[in-house]
C-alpha cells in the first residue's frame, strides 16, 4: 500500500516486546478543507480503536500475519472539520501466540489522504502507556483466546476528547519507530458492525458472601456463595434501573442478566457508583450450576472494573465476548443502568429463503442461520465462546451451509487464504489459523483441500483454484511419499494429533497423551482419499491431467477393504495398531463408503449397519455431515436421516437452544466445558437445501446443475446461485 509506506510503524520502545499492552496515541492534523472523501488506511499488530475528534470511528484488526498485514480503508470525511483535528488511537498487543494470533514487535500505523494532502503516523506523534487498563502477564480467557482484561476507571481520563490536555504525554522518539517492512493488502472482508442492542433483563439478583479472593475475577464469580433471590419481577434494561441492598453479613451484591440469546460482541454497560466500587463479571451460556459458569479448568470468561465516583460508561473493543447471560459482582455501591454485550457482527444478509410446512424444520433452519451466522467475524470460528479459532474441518462444514443461505464466497476465500499461510514443510497447516504451535491435525488439512474443491465447484473461481492448486499438488504429494502398502500411515511426533471426532475411540486421546502407536487409520485414509477425489476434479476442470492421483486413488481403493474388514464383525474397524484397533464406529462405515473403499456388494450392509448396530461408536453432530452423504447416496435412507435430524437438532431446540451446541451433551460435554454455539452442528441446512430439495452444482459456478430431492417434501423455497435464483415451490405443486 504505497500510502502506509510513507507512514512509520510506532509503539514506545519499552513496552514494544511485552505481553497483554494497551497505549494510547494522539496526533493533531491541521486541515484546510476537508473532503467529504477523505479516508484513513491503518494496520495494527494486534488491535487497535480509533477515535476522530473525540468521536468513536472503529476497531478491529484483520487476522492476518507478522509478515503480510491487513490494513482498513475508512471513511473519515465525516469526522474531520476545518483548522486542527485530533487523531486518538487506542492500540493493544497481545505479546503472544494464540489460536488467531502470532505473536510480533507491537506496533500501530496509518495514514491520512485528504485531497491531494497526507497525514501520516511517526514522528509527530504523542503516546501514553494506559493507565487504566491493567498491562502485562494476568490471567488469560483460555490458551487459545489469550489475556482477559481489567479496567481502573479512577485511573482514566477524557483522552480521546478533542480539549485533552497532552503536555504530560511523551513524543515519539527515533527508538519507538521500527524499521520493518511489510508487504500490505486491505482487508478482503467488510467490516464488523454493531447491530442492534438486545433486551438484557436482570433475572436474579441478591447478596453474596466471599470466603476466599481468587486472582481472576471470573473465578471469584463462580466461587462466591449466593444469597436468595430478591428480584420479584424480571427488570428489563435500560428501561429501569435497578439497585439491590446489601444484606447485613454479606461481602457485596450480585446480579444475573440475561440477553435473551446467545450473542458475540462487546461488553458494553451504564453504571453509577461511588468511588471505590470493585465490579466482577462473570459471562457464559448457561446457567446449569446455577449461576454463570465463568471459571472452568483455568478459563477465565469473566473480567475486573474499578469504578470512579458517579457515572461509569464504559464498552471494550478488544476482546469480543461470546455468551448469553452476565453475573455481576458489586463490592461498594452501584446502581445498575445497563449492562449486555452488544452484538458485533459479520454482515451476512440471507439470500436464500426456506420455508416448509413442517414448523420444527422450519425452526432447525432458522437455529442454524443464527449458529452460522454468531461464528462469523474476521473468519469462521468454531465458537465465539471460548476459543473463536478457525479450524479446517469445522469450516468446511460452515462453507457449505454459507453456500446456501449466505452465498458469501469471498467469506470463504478469505478463510481459504488464511488457511494458506501457515503450512509446514510436512503439508500440513497449523491448528488453526493463524497461529504458530507447531501442533497439527492432519485431517483438517485434508478436510481443507476438500473445502477448496467445495469453494470452486459452487462457486466458479478458476483464477483461485488455479492459485491454490500448487499447495494443494504439494501437500497430497508429501503424504504420498508416506504410504506403505498403497495406503496412508498415519503421523507420528509431537506435532500430530490423529484426530477425527469427539467420539470414544475417534478422538486421537488415550490416558498418557495421543495414541503414537497407531499405524493406519481408515477414517484417516478416507479422508485422503475425499482429497484426492478433490483435486482430481479441480485438476480436470483446469484442464490438467490428474492421471498421477487417479493410480493412487485406485490404489488405495483396492487395499483399504481387505486391511481394514473384519469378517466376523462384518464391518470395518477404524484402525491398525494402537489403542484403539477394536474400535468400530459410524463414522468409519460412512467415510469408507464416501471414498469408495467398499465394494459394491457390501455398501448395503455396511448402511444397515450404521443406522441399526447398536454397539458401534456412534456419530458427533460435527460429522454428521459424513454420515448422511454415505447414507443419501441411497435415497430409501432419506426417511431415516431427516427423521434422525428432527429427533437430534429437535432436542436443542426444544431445550431452548438460540443456536447450536458443540456435541449433544451440550454444556455438560469436556468436563462442563461444552459450547452452545458451535457452527459445525449447523449441518442440517445443507441437507435441507443440497439433499431435501436436492440443488446441488454439478459444473463449477452452477454452470450445471440438478434437482433431485432425495424424497417428497413441502417447501417453498428460493435458492441463490452464481447463474441466478432458483425458485422451488412443492406445497402448491
């Protein structure tokens, strides 16, 4: 970006190499006429909030990487006015890898073009370390999401107003600039935007006893002995204010709001207080402990806020919050006016309508849109809760329900690029991305190629397939070079964790750590299979010969049925060697079939099987996405797979769900750590749309495409296409 190239990369020298920091900028420009056009292109390590003339403009960095940064193109046209304008820039650095985050030198940078004039970020700039928010090592939300946060308002001030006095700020010096090159591209998505409030109502609220302080503030939340409820009727914010009395004995009070949903954004709330007044928040999706569960192994979903005298607004844009309900804790005196997270979210207006007669599948639908939709911001996520990591299997399974109600494709490429920027020597990427662990589930990249093909096929990119063809060639080559006896072995190393679901058997875990003694895989080598499958249609539709990997294909589909079939269990078990070599499951059943491992002769009692035998292991939410398409590739199964929907995604919604849980067992799943918003449960929208009114792709781009429900049904439907809609109307038929 040639403009930022003329800007300087800023932070004070100090801190620059330090964990968890907050620092605040500020820079005077004098404009003589400013342009309704005027923008500001900016770019932040971690993150950063911008504010123009004491007015709030946007926050939020792309996650992007050390070596290749987003920036944002604002409009600021709006903010600026004639003589002096104050840029104010609240920066925060990390100083730490997590699931969306490698760790770099901290460092804020932007430019101003206004007509023909450019303000830049450098060398006439002032900075001041925050005083207010608490900086370096605290504890964290959870590894993969890093630092929680506490605020000292009696410490703050007025800074980002257009009157702030600065004259005890420090200017930025020769040793706060770095000298580093990046190469720059601008955000390749839209920006999040802050919708509408929701209707938080204070539903429980009392006195509390503290028998012991615990260092984080979500851990003093879920310890602290509750007293009765005192709230006689709901209080609905902000349209009443509400105080509860402490009672004698007791340490402090505490409240318990609840927004209605569940919801991902920033904590935003109004409170009046005497100075003095320590705020503890708790947030989490449910409240089967009967209060929030806000501490959970060394997760901390709660923060700390030190109150000033009076009136105490406050949001905080750098950490988004993902949840339902808030429990607050008042040591002092407070008066609670207001208090949600306010919901900050990727726009995805629905461009495909479903609409049956059948009102539970309606409902399903409709949940599933929402779980799609809370797990969407800077990339898929597979919760907003507690880790908001993107992930290849999980986005997979986002990717082709967003092909059907969002038709997002540059969503979707954005999180494909993103995927390609950590790949190792061994083909495999990271865990998530971005990050840098050096920690790997093999399958996920497969699950990746599977997703480039997907991307292509429904949506027609060529030029992107044709870019990603390379790596994908270079992956799948590198595994090849693995295989012993025209199959896969599975990896072996530290780095590795031969995971496919959370499933007995399946989930790569034993007792001392991951099973390294696992030799073939089935699941494993199906899924490297489905790759190659991928490829060889990326590759023929690119006009490439792909003769190379349909050998290997072939390959393996002769030797997988005799390695892995055991005769008297007439199935096939998941894996050769290990812990785990009499495990058999439904999912193995299903992606043998949907690799073409199973004979013909045997595809029918392999079906029967999965729906009928009771003693194997059975399927997760997640890969019921693989379970159905081995299933409804025999339509006399249809009745089966949406009845199963309906009695599955029917139980969360019965339950009350607002969106989506990770596994059926809901909160109570990974030692009480189980998400109710998981997006890879999403699963019955594309089934409804690609199988029960049965529009799929067939050429790249819907150039060519079919309509063959899998059975009757009756819905008024529109689906969204590349080539234009398709209307599908079976009630009036």
């Amino acid at each position: 970006m040639e403009l930022l190239s003329q800007a300087k990369w800023m932070w004070p020298k100090v801190t620059a190499n330090l964990p968890n920091q907050y620092c605040r900028f500020l820079q005077d420009i004098d404009i003589e006429k400013p342009s309704k056009d005027a923008k500001i292109y900016i770019s932040a390590t971690s993150d950063y909030v911008l504010w123009i003339n004491g007015e709030y403009v946007s926050c939020r960095q792309y996650h992007d990487y050390p070596d290749n940064k987003s920036y944002d193109t604002l409009s600021v046209g709006e903010f600026l006015k004639p003589g002096r304008n104050r840029i104010a820039v609240l920066g925060y650095n990390m100083g730490i890898n997590t699931f969306a985050y490698i760790n770099d030198t901290a460092g804020i940078i932007y430019a101003i073009e206004n007509g023909q004039e450019l303000f830049t970020s450098g060398d006439d700039c002032y900075y001041e370390i925050s005083p207010d928010y608490k900086c370096g090592e605290m504890e964290k939300v959870s590894s993969q999401l890093g630092w929680t946060f506490e605020f000292d308002a009696t410490k703050s001030d007025n800074w980002t107003d257009f009157d702030y006095n600065r004259d005890h700020w420090i200017i930025i010096g020769d040793e706060d600039i770095q000298d580093k090159t990046y190469n720059f591209f601008p955000r390749p998505i839209a920006k999040l935007e802050r919708i509408a409030h929701t209707h938080p109502q204070i539903i429980v609220a009392g006195s509390f006893i503290r028998k012991k302080t615990f260092p984080s503030a979500a851990e003093c939340v879920f310890n602290d002995f509750l007293g009765a409820n005192v709230v006689e009727e709901i209080v609905d914010l902000p349209n009443e204010s509400f105080s509860v009395k402490k009672d004698e004995g007791c340490d402090g009070v505490y409240y318990i709001i609840d927004m209605g949903k569940e919801v991902a954004g920033n904590i935003s709330f109004e409170i009046d207080a005497k100075e003095g007044t320590v705020l503890e928040f708790g947030y989490g999706e449910q409240l089967d402990d009967m209060r929030v569960r806000s501490f959970i192994d060394g997760r901390n979903f709660g923060f700390r806020y030190f109150a000033k005298e009076g009136e105490n607004k406050f949001i905080h844009r750098t950490l988004r919050l993902g949840g339902r309900y808030l429990q607050i804790h008042v040591t002092g005196d407070a008066f609670i006016k207001n208090a949600e997270i306010i919901p900050t979210d990727y726009n995805a207006p629905l461009k495909s309508k479903y609409e049956s007669v059948n009102k539970l599948e309606n409902k399903i639908n409709e949940i599933a849109v929402r779980t799609l939709r809370i797990c969407m911001h800077e990339h898929f996520e597979d919760t907003p809760w507690r880790e908001q990591g993107l992930y290849g299997m999980d986005s997979r399974n986002q990717a082709l329900c967003n092909y059907y109600a969002f038709a997002d494709y540059n969503f979707v490429k954005s999180c494909l690029r993103t995927f390609a920027g950590t790949f190792g020597e061994d083909g495999f990427f990271e865990i998530t991305s971005p990050t840098k662990f050096d920690f790997t589930i093999p399958s996920f990249t497969l699950a990746w190629v599977m997703m480039v093909k997907d991307y292509f096929l429904y949506s027609g990119d060529y030029d992107f397939a044709k870019e990603m063809l390379p790596q994908i060639r270079f992956t799948l080559d590198k595994q090849v070079e693995t295989m012993e006896g025209g199959l896969l072995r599975s990896p072996i190393g530290s780095r590795y964790w031969n995971f496919t679901e959370w499933s007995e058997g399946l989930s790569g875990a034993i007792d001392s750590g991951f099973d390294q003694n696992e030799k073939f895989s089935l699941p494993y080598n199906s899924f490297f299979a489905l790759a190659l499958e991928s490829l060889i249609f990326i590759m023929e539709n690119l006009g490439e010969d792909p003769k190379k990997y349909k050998k290997i294909l072939n390959g393996m589909r002769e030797n997988a049925d005799k390695t892995f079939w055991v005769e008297n269990r007439g199935y096939y078990r998941s894996f050769i060697g290990g812990a785990n070599e009499e495990n058999y499951a439904q999912l193995t059943g299903a992606l043998a079939l949907l690799a073409g491992f199973v004979p013909k002769e045997k595809e029918e009692a392999i079906r029967q099987k999965i729906i009928g035998d009771s003693s194997l292991v059975e399927c997760t939410l997640s890969m019921t996405m693989y379970k159905y398409e081995a299933l409804l590739k025999d339509k006399k199964y249809a009745d089966f797979v949406f009845d199963e929907i309906e009695n599955t995604w029917g139980l969360m919604v019965v339950k009350g769900a607002t969106t989506f849980w990770e596994t059926i067992k809901g909160a109570w799943d990974f030692h009480r750590a189980g998400s109710w918003s998981h997006a890879w449960s999403a699963v019955p929208l594309y089934f409804y749309y690609a199988y029960l009114l049965g529009v799929k792709p067939i050429k790249p781009g819907f150039e060519e495409y079919e309509i063959d429900p899998v059975k009757r049904s009756f819905v008024k439907a529109s689906v969204y296409t590349p080539c234009g809609t398709i209307e599908i109307n079976t009630i009036d038929s």
